[in-house]
C-alpha cells in the first residue's frame, strides 16, 4: 500500500474545512454557542496569551480527548455543538 503524500492530505483536509475569520468565530461562539478550543502547544499559550472562555485541547491530545472510547476522553466533546479548532 502506497503512503499518501503529506501535501494530498492537506488538500484533502482543507476542502473539508470552514475556515473563519475571528470575527466570525467569535460570533459563533456568543450568539450558536459553539465552543472555541485552542490547540496550540502550552508554550504557545504562555507566550502568546489565550482567547478567554477558550477550551485548550492540545493538539497532540485532541483524537484521544474527542474519542468516546479513550481513557483520554473529555465530556466536554459529547456535546451537539460546533467546535471552532485554532
């Protein structure tokens, strides 16, 4: 079986994906109550600051926290809500 090159899957991913503004993604937090869930490193968030009410997932742990089945999980992923991911 032949390895998919890493520049497929990126397109791949991206014709899946919304990509939004902050304005928006603000927006669809207060107003849809979608949760925004910051994946950046913790060095990241440190340096950088955080978007308060943000939840921070990070992106090494994301699939085991969504994953219903891992003894990662988090609850807080079984909600019927969009999830904005930066």
């Amino acid at each position: 079986m032949a390895i998919k090159p890493v520049s497929e899957m990126i397109v791949a991913a991206r014709l899946s994906l919304e990509n939004l503004s902050p304005q928006e993604a603000k927006r669809r937090a207060d107003e849809e109550g979608a949760l925004i869930v910051d994946i950046r490193d913790v060095r990241e968030l440190q340096r950088d600051g955080v978007v308060p009410g943000a939840l921070h997932a990070p992106r090494g742990m994301l699939e085991f926290w969504v994953d219903p089945q891992s003894p990662y999980h988090k609850p807080v992923f079984n909600k019927d809500i969009d999830f904005v991911l930066y």
